[in-house]
C-alpha cells in the first residue's frame, strides 16, 4: 500500500484548519500511520526542501505560464534567482512556527493526497480541494510580498519522495501499524462475500 508524506504549514495551524485538514483526508477513506506537531529547525526543513535547479526552473515556468494566463508580464528573468528566494523564503516560513506531520497510507496514496490538496496556487485551485476551499493566495500577491504562497499544505510529488520525507520527520518506531475498518471494507476482496 503505498505511503505518503503531508505538512499542515504554519498557515493551516494558525488558522484552526488541522482538523478540517486531517478529516478530508480520514474522509477519504486513507489510513494515518504517523502523526505529530512540531517546530522545525532549519536543518528539518532544508533537508525537506532539497531543491535542485530542475524545481527551481519548474516553479519559474508554473508561475510564469499563471502570469502569462492572467496577460500580465511576467518581471523575473532568472529561474535559478526567483528559485532561491521562493526556497528562501519557504524555508523561512516553515520554520517560523509549529507544523503538523503525517503519514497518510492507501491506495495509490501519493496522488489522491495531491488530488484532495489541489494545484500549487490557491487562487487557481479547483473548489472542494483543500487549497481551493481554504485559500486565495495567488502568484502575483505574494509575489508583490516576496514571500513563499500561503498554501497550508505540502504533500510528496512521488512516492520516491514521500520516502525521503518521512525520514526527515520520522523515526521508524513512529510508524504505526494497526487495523482499520478500510483494510476490511476498502480493501480486502473477500469481505462482502458469504
Ligand atoms: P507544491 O507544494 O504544490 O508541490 P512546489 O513543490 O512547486 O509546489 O513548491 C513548493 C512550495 O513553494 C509551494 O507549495 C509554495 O508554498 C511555494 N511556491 C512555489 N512556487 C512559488 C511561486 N512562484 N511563488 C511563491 N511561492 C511559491
């Protein structure tokens, strides 16, 4: 069953959001194996974000193309600068207070979790995703603020990285193991049979 790693940002704390947050995702019908809060030091959330030119210039084409969408010019050149000032900035802001952490596990789980999420910008998010019912940021605000998107939340791309982040944020006896009714009424091919 596949596993995947979820941050509720200091945004979604501070504004009461983790229990809606986690519910979507109970909702849903995914297990949570791991689950705490914490206050990040630098080097969590550096490891968390190991960044590489490759998001650098992904994050510079999303915006752009957002910008581009809107017939508004787009006033960065350089994705490697624009990319280090929004990791900059995302490091910043995840360190400034509590998150929460967790392991969410189902089903093809990593992109479910992305699905509910919805896109990166909030002002674009498609309603009933967490970003699009919770959240307006946009590009060019927070941009105008140079300062990361207000999103509440991450959630790991692939299940490559979803690995990598549940190292940084859990220790192995922090993953838990217990029966839930979905391993029976989701998942096990013969429990409706008599
Ligand atoms: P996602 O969180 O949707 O996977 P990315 O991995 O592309 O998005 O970016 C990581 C985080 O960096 C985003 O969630 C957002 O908070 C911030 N971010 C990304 N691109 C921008 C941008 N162009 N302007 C401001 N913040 C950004």
């Amino acid at each position: 069953m596949q596993k995947t790693l979820v941050l509720i940002k200091p945004d979604g704390v501070q504004r009461g959001l983790m229990g809606e947050i986690i519910g979507r995702f109970e909702r849903v019908g995914l297990k949570i194996t791991a689950l705490k809060m914490v206050h990040p030091s630098h080097e969590d959330v550096d490891k968390h974000y190991a960044l590489t030119e490759e998001w650098m210039r992904a994050v510079y084409e999303k915006a752009k193309a957002k910008y581009e969408a809107n017939k508004e010019p787009f006033p960065f050149a350089d994705h490697i600068a624009y990319g280090t000032e929004i990791k900059r900035g995302l490091v910043e802001f995840l360190k400034s207070a509590p998150i929460v952490a967790m392991v969410l596990e189902g089903e093809q789980a990593v992109p479910l979790v992305r699905k509910i999420v919805g896109s990166t910008e909030p002002a674009g998010a498609a309603p009933g995703t967490i970003r699009g019912d919770f959240a307006h940021d946009s590009y060019p605000f927070s941009n105008s603020q140079n300062r990361p998107l207000r999103n509440l939340i991450h959630a790991s791309g692939t299940e490559e990285e979803a690995k990598q982040e549940m190292a940084v944020w859990f220790t192995d006896a922090e993953l838990y193991k217990y029966e839930h009714v979905n391993d029976r009424v989701q998942y096990d091919p013969e429990w409706f049979l008599s």
